[in-house]
C-alpha cells in the first residue's frame, strides 16, 4: 500500500477511504466489523463516518457501531485515521444543527462519546453553513484544537469560493484550515472541475470523492441485478438515460480485462489532486473488489476514451465556458 499526504499536511492516508454509511442500514454490526477488520489488515487506514449516519435522529448509529469495534480492538484506534462529520440535524431543538458555535462544541463531545475516542483526526463540516460567519466557525474549531479533541479539520460539499474564503480567513487568524474537501466526484460527475478541485489546488486541500461508482451506475450497471443499489428504479432510471454512454463504457472496460467499478476508481486515483475515494462497502466482496482498483494503471489512450465517454465541464473556469 502506498500512502497518500492528506492535502498538504503531513499525514499520510491510505489510497482508499473506507466508507461506513452502510454500517448499520444495509450492513449488520458483525459484518461491519469483518469489513473494518478486513480493511484495516489490507493497509487501508483512513475511515470515514458522520454524526447522521445510520438516518435516526440524535442516535449516531453508525458512529456507534464504530466505537464499539474500537472499544472491543483498543490498539487500532492508533492505527487509523478518522474521520467524522458535523452539521447534520441531531436534535429537535433551534440549535441542534449546522456550524453554530453551540453546535459545534456538542456535536464535538457527542461524537467522541460515540465513537468511544478522545480525539477526532479529521472533523469535517458536512455542508455549507451560510447563516454563520466564519470567525464564529473557526474559533470554534480551534478551541477543540486546542483541547485535544480535533486534529486537522476539512470540508464537504462546498462550493470553491466557500474554501477560498474559509481559508483565506483561517490564515489571518495563523490557524491551518481546511486541509481536505469531500466532494462528489466520479466520471459523471465532473463539475468539481470548474472550480472546487482548483480551489482544491491553490489552497492544499486533499480531496476526497464520495460516490465514486456514481451510486451504482459505473459498476457495471448494464450487468443483470436483481438486488442491491442496480435494482433501484432511480438506478434504472439512470441506466435508460445513459444507456449509450454505458454500453461504450463497460465495453472499454472488458477490452482492457478491468471491471467497471475498478475502472472508474482508478480514473479518480489518476487525478493528482484525488487523496482518497470513499468506499462503501456493504459486503467483504465488494471491499475486495475495490482494493483492486489501487493497482490499476490507465494508459494516456484509455484516459483519452473515458473523456470522451463522460466528458467533463471542460476544464477549469472560466476556460471551460469563455476564453
């Protein structure tokens, strides 16, 4: 396993992010803990998890089932680096959301009680939170530096200017920042390119992919499937719509002898700016399959032929849409 900087910092992460979104709705707790397991032993070290998961108000479900197998595995809690999230609603009350100041620091001390841990290595802000400034934001995140309790902080699902600001602010203040933003990113969706992954860039943040697979449509979706995201009518729906792009795509994956979800991870991989696609797997299977994809090395041509399937926004702004 070759390792990867977060961002500019000098952490190093695996490759691969391990997802548990499923952990708890579509995964059971022993299974999640074989697939953490099984992770971890392959060299992946870098778990992704959020406050909201497991979809029951205030109960963090997932984040539990995570602090329970760290609980019952004291020594890999050193060996990982995780990452949680806030925002999300947790609660009926005013203030039991968002990036408030008051939010923050609860949302802080509930993780860790959930997660079972004394400190969180990457605390990400799980969207935008346009009703709060950020000098409220940042002295926030910085007290919980301060005590012990967050190391580095990111981002997901901000716009490029949302980091520039952030960043630009956090520098006045001799604070590090955002050092990561989680966007989504796979080859059908590429509108990142225009201004968050050259934000990304200019400012030292890793970036972090979620849906990868495009939930399910790059993973071989023309394939036969009774069960799983592929039997989904929204999937369906999004098979139809593609269905041309989809037939080129799978049919240049079985020229090169890669399946489809490996290919469209290594894609993602090829991207200097990518640290780490989050995974998620509900199965050992399918962790499998994704470790594969690390090993993969797409050549100039294929790259050539993926861009002309799923061509992108094409390139940066404002090159991409005026001279």
């Amino acid at each position: 396993m070759e390792y990867r900087h977060l961002g500019r910092t000098g952490l190093q992460v695996s490759p691969l992010c391990l997802g548990t979104m499923n952990f708890g709705p579509e995964t059971t707790e022993p299974d999640s803990y074989k697939i953490m397991d099984s992770a971890l032993d392959s060299g992946v070290n870098f778990f992704d998890t959020a406050d909201v998961y497991g979809w029951k108000q205030g109960e963090g479900v997932t984040e539990q089932i995570v602090g329970r197998w760290l609980e019952k595995n004291p020594g890999k809690r050193d060996q990982i680096v995780l990452a949680t999230k806030v925002y999300g609603k947790m609660g009926d009350g005013p203030n039991d959301q968002k990036l408030s100041a008051y939010h923050i620091r609860k949302a802080c001390e509930d993780s860790l009680r959930r997660l079972k841990t004394d400190h969180i290595d990457l605390y990400q802000m799980h969207h935008i939170d346009r009703g709060t400034p950020w000098e409220e934001v940042w002295q926030a995140m910085e007290q919980l530096v301060r005590e012990g309790k967050v190391l580095y902080v990111g981002s997901s699902n901000f716009a490029g200017w949302n980091i520039a600001q952030a960043n630009s602010l956090a520098a006045t203040r001799h604070f590090m920042g955002l050092v990561a933003e989680q966007s989504l990113y796979n080859l059908n969706a590429r509108m990142v390119e225009l201004e968050v992954i050259p934000a990304c860039q200019a400012f030292g943040l890793g970036l972090i992919p979620w849906s990868p697979l495009g939930g399910g449509l790059l993973g071989g979706a023309l394939q036969k499937a009774s069960e799983g995201r592929r039997a989904s009518e929204r999937i369906q729906k999004e098979i139809d719509k593609y269905r041309p792009q989809l037939e080129q795509y799978e049919a240049l994956c079985q020229e090169i002898g890669q399946s489809p979800a490996d290919v469209a991870l290594a894609w993602l991989l090829h991207n200097p700016v990518v640290t780490a696609p989050i995974i998620g797997p509900r199965t050992q299977e399918q962790l499998d399959g994704a470790l594969r994809a690390i090993e993969i090395k797409l050549t100039g041509e294929v790259l050539k032929k993926l861009d002309d399937i799923w061509p992108g926004p094409g390139g940066q702004a404002p090159e991409a849409y005026a001279w």
